[in-house]
C-alpha cells in the first residue's frame, strides 16, 4: 500500500485551528442567541423574570418594614416616657392610652408583616428563583441538543452521498460546531442539576425552619 494512501485526507473551510475556532465561537454565539428567541425558551425566561422581579419587591418592601419597624419602636418608646411622665404630674390615664393602643398595634401589625416577608415569602421566592432558572437552562440546553442533532443529520445526509462515492467516511463532531453546541448543552444540564439539587435542600431546610418557629410559637402561647 502506498504511503499516500495511509494518510488521512482533512478538509476544512479555514486556513488555520485558530481561525477555525474563533469562526465556530462566532457561530455559537449567534445559534444561541437564536435559541434564546425561541418560544420555549422565551417562556422560562419570563417565568423567571417574574419570580426575580418579585423577589427584588420583596426584598425592598423588607427593608422599609424593617426601617418602620425600627422607627415605630422609637416612637412607641418615647410616647409611653412622656405619658409616664405626664401621668405622674397628674394628666388622666385616659389621655394617652387611645395614642398609645394605636401606636402599639401598628408596631405589631408592620412587625409581623416583617416577619413573614424573612420568614415565609423571600426564602420562597428565592427557590422559586432556582427553580425557574433551573427550568430555564433545560430549556436552552434541549434547544441546544436540537440544534447540534439537526446539522448531525444534515451532515451525516452530506457524507452519504460521498459514501456512496467512496464506500466509506468517518466523521468525529468533537472539534466541529456539532460538538460545541453539544458540550455547551452538557454544560447547562450540568447547572440545571446543580440548582434543582440546591433548590431542593433550601426547601427542606426552609420546612425545618419554619417547623421550629411554629414550635417557638406554640410556647409562648
């Protein structure tokens, strides 16, 4: 067998490995910003921009509470000083505990509106964040599988015609676009479990924390 016969033929469409690879980044780029507009994919993104969106005003109604908590207890401090002293010069009771009544029910109200924004909705909404994110990423990770399986096929059709021609011809996707887009997929999947595995102890830790607030609760009657 001659020695031309043994070597194997490459054929590709750039004139260097670094040319080859920056054109395949390119096109990984624009293929996955095209997923991104897919229906599908579009869904989960907005499903997850809810939930963030959310999670943002809860965090922002948690800290003016906790600011009108902070405030509310100052005021309901210095209200019960001065009608303490006003009492012990001779004002009625009756004078101030209307004001003070008020005062303490507003803090008790805001304080638990405080509480059960830390407690109950953020934590909440920061799994549903996981979650969704989660969901998210499979979307564009099966996208991305499609994607690599559709030009896997077009090119096996290619490469049936030159085999009918030749009688045989290999093909390896690794260093191709093929593989790219499936590596890329494979990185996502990888994430996708990551956050749904997260996303699952915060929900068992976040039952147990609230078992044990509800048992604190229960004590103090």
């Amino acid at each position: 067998m001659s020695e031309s016969l043994q070597q194997n033929i490459e054929v590709q469409a750039f004139h260097s490995a670094v040319d080859r690879q920056n054109a395949i980044q390119q096109q990984l780029i624009e293929i996955l910003t095209r997923i991104d507009s897919q229906p599908a994919v579009v869904s989960t993104f907005d499903e997850l921009e809810k939930t963030r969106s959310s999670l943002k005003n809860f965090r922002k109604a948690q800290t003016s509470l906790a600011e009108k908590v902070h405030f509310l207890g100052k005021e309901l401090a210095s209200l019960s000083v001065q009608s303490e002293l006003a009492i012990i010069d001779g004002s009625s009771v009756a004078d101030f505990s209307d004001q003070i009544r008020q005062k303490e029910s507003d803090h008790r109200l805001i304080t638990r509106a405080h509480q059960r924004l830390i407690e109950q909705m953020i934590p909440e909404a920061e799994i549903s964040e996981m979650k969704h994110f989660a969901n998210h990423l499979a979307a564009k990770a099966r996208a991305t599988r499609e994607e690599a399986a559709a030009r896997i096929e077009q090119t096996a059709q290619l490469m049936a015609q030159a085999a009918a021609f030749e009688g045989h011809i290999s093909f390896d996707p690794a260093n191709t676009l093929s593989g790219a887009l499936i590596a890329h997929a494979e990185e996502m999947e990888t994430q996708v479990d990551q956050y749904r595995r997260w996303a699952s102890e915060r929900t068992e830790k976040h039952q147990r924390i609230l078992k044990e607030l509800e048992s604190i609760k229960l004590l103090r009657g």
